[in-house]
C-alpha cells in the first residue's frame, strides 16, 4: 500500500531541512558575501552570489544526529586578467579575505580543489565557490588542485532537475531527498555523492513513462517505485562503473566524485532497496505494509504497535530482527 500519509510526514518530521536552519543559511551566506564584497582587494571583481547544488536544487535535507549539512554557493565575479593563467589565485584571495577577518578568522577555513570551505560549529558548512562569466557567455569555475579553468552551467543544471521534477509531477525532489536520507541514515548507495545520485535518479525521469504507465508518478511512493525499478533495471546493464555527465554542460563529469568501489555498493543496494520498495508498495494489508515501510526507513516511518493497532510518528522502535536497514 501507499501510505501517502505516512511519506508526507516522514519528509516534514525526519527529512526535510527545517525553516530555522533554512532561514539561519541564507543569513549566513549574506553575511560572507557582504564581507567579500566589501573587501578593498577583493570586493571590486565580486558581483552576485548564486545558491548552487541541492540547496539550489531544493533537495537539500536535515542532516542526521552528529553530522552536518552543506551548502553551496557561487560568487559570481568579474574575470581577472592577471589570474587568468593561475585561476587558483581566486581560492586563494576569497580564502585570504575571510581568513583576515574578524568574524572567521578563528573558524574551520580551507580551501578545496573548487571551493573555499566554512565551517559553523554544529551541523553546517558553506562551500564558496568562485565562479566567472566571461564576455563571450561562456561560464567557468576552478580545479585548484590542477590550476585550471572548468566549463559549467550552474543554472542549467537547476533548470534540468526542476524540468524532471515537472515530468514527475512534483515528485522527484521527494524521491531524491528521501534517498539521501536512506544514505545518511541506513548506510544505502554506498555513500554516493548527492551530485551523481540526484542525476542518476532525475536520468530515469521521463514525461512519457505516465502514458505508458499510467499514474506512475501521481505520488511520492509511486514515483519512489518507479524511479527505482528504472534505475535498477538500467544499473543491471552496466558492468562497468558508467561516466556521469552534467545534463547542462555534456562536456564535464562528475566522474571524479565517485570510484569502482562506490559503484558497486551503489549498484547492489539501489537493487535490494527496489525489491524492498516493490514489496512495501503491492503488500495489501495496511499494517504488514506499513510494518514494510517502516523496515525500510526506520523510525521515521509509522508502524503498528505491538497491538496491531497503528503506532504513533517516531515512537515506537522497530521490531527485533526486522530492521530492513544496511546497503
């Protein structure tokens, strides 16, 4: 069974980033780009700033006990003629900047190959990543490990994923964050990095799949099953770990945040999760399958209690020996 009441609970209770912490990012990432702005060395070639990755994409989640969310972010800045041929120096100087200031000085600063990384004491960090456009319309971020420029289509790609979700009627940002939370929480896909695993699932989207089958996407769980069959089914034809492309900009991967290893797991566990899934899903009594869903996302699921009766949200603890959890 559906149990649509249940799925929309888990995503509000358990899954999604809550409207505190929403509105706590949005501060923060105002406050460092006003002190980049600001800057008398650095202030005059930063132009805006671009919400990038699943805080863009809206597939960002609540991060699980002990770990932290990130965010990211573009500096869209005017391209310098002295750095052309060292892009890396723009790491540097926005790593420099707030490293001098007053308010970060003392935080977990670093740079990284793309970004510049921030870190909050708690559950956050922001990743800042300089990004240029240049006159000719073409747009570039930085590899700072090789000293080189890199093509991408930051909102490409966001048009893209909200053009799948569209095609499933609303419902692939849920899909997505409801894997994410699988990772986190029950160790699923082998860690896969939300990059490959939004694109992968968003890949397996297609307006005409309603036709041929309909309602397929009419809900969460519908479009959880559908989705996962798909993917599954096209993962079973690979033997060999597949290059993933930037739907935006075809000319880049995302083949180096992931290896055989993670492709692997990631393989094995999209299969046995879509057998778990299937059986929840066509399982006719309410409470076997909502006993089912629960195995597969723990206790932020709703299950009988040990009367048979529906259990309250998050209360009672899974049943010995029928955890569903691992992948």
């Amino acid at each position: 069974m559906k149990q649509e009441r249940e799925f929309k609970s888990l995503l509000k209770n358990k899954v999604n980033l809550d409207d505190s912490r929403l509105e706590l990012l949005d501060q923060r990432v105002e406050s460092v780009f006003k002190v980049l702005k600001a800057d008398p060395g650095v202030g005059s070639y930063v132009k805006d700033k671009i919400p990038q990755g699943s805080w863009a994409h809206r597939t960002i989640i609540r991060p699980a006990a002990g770990k932290e969310f990130d965010a990211d972010f573009l500096v869209r800045m005017e391209e310098v003629d002295d750095w052309h041929d060292t892009p890396v120096e723009y790491l540097k100087h926005l790593r420099g900047v707030l490293a001098a200031h007053g308010t970060y000085k003392d935080m977990p600063l670093r740079r990284k190959c793309r970004c510049v990384r921030l870190g909050y004491a708690g559950d956050c960090h922001l990743d800042i990543v300089p990004y240029v456009e240049r006159v000719d319309g073409t747009k570039w971020i930085i590899n700072g490990d090789e000293d080189k420029w890199e093509p991408t289509n930051p909102q490409g790609y966001t048009d893209w994923i909200n053009g799948k979700d569209k095609d499933a009627k609303g419902n692939l940002r849920k899909v997505v964050r409801l894997a994410k939370f699988l990772r986190d929480r029950e160790g699923a896909f082998g860690g896969t990095k939300s990059i490959i695993l939004t694109t992968l699932l968003g890949l397996r989207v297609e307006s005409w799949k309603s036709t041929v089958q309909p309602g397929c996407y009419d809900d969460i769980p519908s479009t959880l099953l559908r989705v996962m069959t798909d993917l599954d089914d096209w993962l079973q034809t690979t033997t060999v770990r597949p290059s993933v492309a930037d739907p935006s900009a075809p000319a880049t991967t995302f083949d180096h945040r992931w290896d055989d290893d993670i492709y692997e797991k990631l393989k094995a566990s999209v299969h046995r999760y879509r057998g778990l899934v299937e059986t929840a899903f066509h399982e006719q009594d309410e409470l076997t399958s909502r006993q089912l869903w629960h195995d597969i996302f723990g206790d932020g699921f709703d299950k009988p209690d040990e009367d048979g009766k529906p259990g309250r949200f998050g209360v009672v603890p899974p049943a010995p020996g029928r955890s569903g959890r691992g992948g």
